[in-house]
C-alpha cells in the first residue's frame, strides 16, 4: 500500500501520514494521538490508572515507550513538537499501534488481559501480539527499502528476549528463531498491508493520494 516511501518527497510523506491517521479514526472509532503528559484533564479516569500503574513497573514508561491504551495511541514525553512538525517520522510507529487498537478492537478484554498479565503463563502470549506489532515494522521496512537487515533483527532480539518488554521472549536464541521465521514471511509476502490477519472495514490510503 505505501510501497515507494523512500522514494516520497518529506512533503508527501508527511501528507501520507495525515491520511493514514484519518484511515485509523474511520477503522478505530475514537483512535486520536496523545502524549504521556498531556494535562491530565484531558485523559479518561481509566487510561490515568493505567498510566500510574505502568510507570510504577517500567521506570522508562514515559520516556521511552509508545503505549496503545484502547483506542489512544500515547507518545512519549517531549515528542509534542517533532509530532507536529514531522509526523511523518512516526509513521511506523503508527503502523505498528495500529496493529494493537485492531487487535484490541476484535479480541477485546481477552487481548488485554494476556498482554498485561505478568505472570509467566502469559508472557508468550504477550509476545504473540507483539510480533503482529512487530511484523509492520518489517513490512514497513519492506515498503520503503526493500529489505529488513540483520541490524533490525538483531535489535528485536533485544527487545523481545531483553528486559524491555520483561524478557518476553526468552532465551533470545528463541527470539532470534521467532523474529528469522517472521521476517521470512515479510519477505515472501506472505504478510503485508497495515493488518494482515483479518478484514479492514475501509480501504488504507495510497500513495498516489498524498501526491501535490
Ligand atoms: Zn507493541
């Protein structure tokens, strides 16, 4: 869908990424970005909750992570101003997200509560919906470069069998077999578009849309 990337002008793809999160708000009702510290007034009771209990577990919770609570997409702290001026440069992210607000969307309360639990029964279904996640930043890379590098699988090693995400997928042998086995379906397009595991109820923009 957005094969061609590298090949856009700043311009287009920053035109490309207004579409793309129109597309998000028809296919997510009530999906919009935020940012961690958004004055609080402006974030549901519940999302508040779910903010406070993150950053009890994960001391990088604000900085580091963009985290999907059902349907908001919450940005790190200090990316206000490079969202407005460039969203462009999170649009994998928002491919990514996506992924989880639709997941969220059909699998609802069970999706939540595997991927939240802590407790280890759980950690491979965690690690489940974050490969789904994880496999748009490998198609993305596909779109726009024509490849995913070894860098890139070496780096989702990290996250998947590292502390980030509480050593999900462990050892990270057994990541590296997972994240080698995805890429492989990425490649052979196998897995491709904004959410390859089901139907969308709307069209995703093109490219040609966002042209002058
Ligand atoms: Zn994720």
């Amino acid at each position: 869908m957005v094969a061609g990337w590298d090949r856009m002008t700043p311009q287009e793809r920053r035109r490309y990424t207004g579409l793309f999160v129109d597309w998000m708000q028809r296919e997510i009702p009530g999906c919009r970005v935020a940012f961690k510290d958004d004055p609080p007034e402006t974030i549901v009771w519940w999302h508040r909750v779910s903010h406070f209990f993150a950053r009890l577990v994960s001391p990088d919770y604000d900085k580091r992570f963009t985290t999907v609570i059902y349907p908001v997409i919450y940005l790190p702290v200090g990316t206000r101003e490079s969202w407005s001026a460039q969203p462009e440069r999170f649009y994998g992210t928002l491919r990514h997200e996506f992924v989880h607000l639709k997941d969220f969307q059909r699998f609802g309360v069970w999706m939540g509560a595997s991927y939240l639990a802590l407790l280890p029964a759980f950690w491979t279904m965690r690690a489940f919906w974050e490969l789904r996640g994880y496999a748009q930043n490998m198609i993305f890379l596909r779109e726009s470069a024509g490849s995913v590098p070894d860098e890139q699988i070496d780096r989702l090693v990290e996250i998947f069998g590292g502390r980030d995400y509480i050593f999900m997928m462990s050892p990270r042998s057994r990541a590296r077999r997972a994240l080698e086995a995805l890429r492989a379906r990425v490649l052979s397009g196998e897995l491709s578009g904004p959410y390859p595991y089901g139907p969308l109820d709307h069209a995703p923009p093109e490219v040609e849309d966002a042209a002058p």
